[in-house]
C-alpha cells in the first residue's frame, strides 16, 4: 500500500490561458490513448488511482503540491474531450463549485444525447452518495467544493472529488471506482489523499458496523428521547431546531439501511455524529475516529522534501504514460515536449 504524507497548499490564482490549452490537447490525446489500447475501464481506473492522478497532472505541467492541479486537471480533460465522449464512450459531468452541481443535469443529457442504456438513476445516485459521504460520513474537517463524475457506456464510473480546510488551508482529495465499491457506506475509497488528521469521524470505517446499525435503529424512537440523551440539561445543542426536525423526519419514515438514512434530505455531519454519540450512551458501541488517508498527493522530492521518491512507483507511471504518449496522434512539437518532460523526471527520479 502507498503510503506517506504530503501538504497540498490551497492555491490562489488561475491557470495561464496557454498552459490551460496545452493541458486540454496534451490530456485529451493521453485519455484518447488509453480508450484505443486498453478500453474505457482502464480510464475510470487509472483516474481513481491518486498517484496515476497525480503524476498525470504534474506531466501536463502543473504545480505537484497545488490544490488546483485536481480541479484544473480534470476541467482539462472535460473541455479537451467534450468533442468526442460519444466517440471515446466515456463522459465527464461536474467540476469546480456551482459547475459540480450540474452533475446530475450533465449526466442526463449525455444518456440522451448518446442513446446510452446506462440507468441514468443510478449513475445520479452514485453521485449523490459520493459526494455525501465524503461531505457528511467522513468528518475530517475537510469541506468539498469539487466533484467531478466519469462514466461509461457500461454504467461503470469513477469520482475525484476535493474538499479544503479553511483553518489550516490545505486540501484533501477523495477517489471513487465503481468496481471497487461493494458498499456505499463501507470502505467505498479507491484512495484518499491528504496529510493524516486527529479525531476524524469516519462513518463508513469497517470498524464502526456497529455504530452504523445501531444509527438506523435509534431513528425509530422518539426523537424527544433521542435529543434527551444527546445533551444534559442545560446545555443548548447547535442547531436544535433543524435537527429535530430531521429526527422527525427520520422518526416519521424509518430508513431500513444506512445508506437509506444518508440520501434522507436534512441529513447532514451533524445529524450523523449525534446519532452516533447516543448509539454510544445507548448501545455502548464506541466510534473509532481513524483518519482513512492512504495516499499522498505526490512521488516526492529529490531532496527528501516532502519525502524521498519512491523510484518503482515513480518509473511504473511514466512507463504508462510514455507508452501512451508515444502513440497519441499530436503534432511533434508538443510530442517531443512532453516526452523530454518525461525524460527529465525519470533521469531526476533515477539520480535520487
């Protein structure tokens, strides 16, 4: 398992128009690549792969230790394909902000457009989930503001989706591989990028089944009891009035599994956490609060900054990318110029 910690710096500024359209060619040519020799699945996993992710942002010429490499690579290789998703078979929905909440919009039209036989409801409402359990499931202080959404003619699809702290004004990226995700609400991470937090309440850990059980059952009690046991007299509870709304709800039509409990609208962090706080006082099954990173953002640094270059990993991915770079149907110019890029890191790798 690759593991290590790298700081990913949260990034002002935007993309410089030339180095954006070369990013568009040079990305669309690499995905184009990728559909011809191995087919739309190895796209979809490659992306939720975060160090592939990573070094394909790095080679198309963007800061390594930037928060924007995620949101301007992927808005690269939304734009440089747009033209030929019907062709590739392989569609990108979402993006930065406002734009990722177009997804299920984007999803729908290119069902339509294409004559797809993929379930649109269900490409949407892996979506959804998605984005709330990395913004409500996984509390690790991390807030989302880009979700970006592949999928193919197949119905198989993939999501890289990035959050940031205000606080300490890093980022955190969260990958997603339908083949990979058995449960929704149960270890459904391809990789999580990032620095290891403290006192991270991850919902969807293996180790907190029981707390997740324990969640569905109490939203059949009277949620008078539930706000009881949440906090003593005298103590007020932030936001009481939404959340007894929500436990109403929920209280109302009792969902049957967790992942029922999380699409409830009103459903939040908070409403999660204090579900899990009285499964605690009332099941006595105590959360486990294990930050789910894996990945780091980056190779590494020739200096040992922020940590030393993992060669084989390092050679492995320009192996994929030189193979794919070599065949791509570009004009030689920009050919010679991202073969010598690869030739400079591999030799830098190489030299340690």
């Amino acid at each position: 398992m690759r593991t290590g910690v790298a700081l990913v710096p949260l990034h002002g500024g935007h993309c410089p128009p030339w180095l954006f359209e070369k990013m568009k060619r040079l990305g669309a040519a690499i995905i184009q690549v990728i559909v011809y020799e191995y087919g739309t699945a190895e796209v979809l996993n490659r992306l939720s792969d975060p160090v592939w992710f990573q070094t394909l942002g790095c080679v198309l010429g963007f800061d390594w230790h930037s928060s924007g490499l995620t949101t301007v690579l992927c808005g690269a290789i939304k734009e440089g394909t747009a033209e030929m998703q019907g062709e590739l078979g392989l569609f990108l929905a979402g993006g930065k902000g406002r734009v990722s909440r177009q997804t299920p919009h984007e999803i729908e039209l290119a069902i339509e457009r294409y004559g797809l036989s993929a379930s649109c409801e269900a490409l949407q409402r892996a979506s959804r989930l998605a984005a709330k359990v990395d913004s409500a499931a996984v509390q690790d202080g991390y807030q989302l503001y880009h979700h970006f959404f592949v999928f193919d003619r197949h119905g198989r699809w993939a999501v890289v989706q990035q959050g940031m702290n205000e606080a300490n004004r890093y980022a955190r990226r969260y990958h997603w591989l339908s083949d990979k995700v058995k449960s929704f609400v149960e270890e459904p991470h391809a990789g999580i990028c990032g620095a290891k937090e403290k006192d991270v309440l991850n919902l969807v850990s293996q180790e907190n089944v029981k707390v997740r059980t324990a969640s569905v059952e109490l939203c059949s009690e009277k949620p008078e009891k539930l706000i009881k046991m949440m906090m003593p007299a005298g103590h007020g509870i932030p936001r009481q009035a939404h959340l007894n709304k929500v436990l109403y709800k929920l209280y109302e039509r009792p969902p049957k599994y967790y992942e029922n409990l999380l699409e409830t609208p009103g459903v939040g962090a908070s409403t999660l956490r204090a579900l899990a706080m009285v499964a605690e006082v009332t099941h006595g099954v105590k959360p486990s609060y294990q930050d789910p990173v894996r990945y780091a953002f980056a190779h590494g640094g020739k200096d040992g900054i922020p940590f030393p270059v993992r060669r084989k990993e390092y050679e492995h991915s320009i192996e994929a990318l030189e193979t794919a770079l070599q065949k791509a149907k570009m004009g030689s110019t920009d050919r010679l110029a991202a073969l010598k890029r690869l030739a400079f890191f591999q030799q830098k790798a190489c030299q340690g």
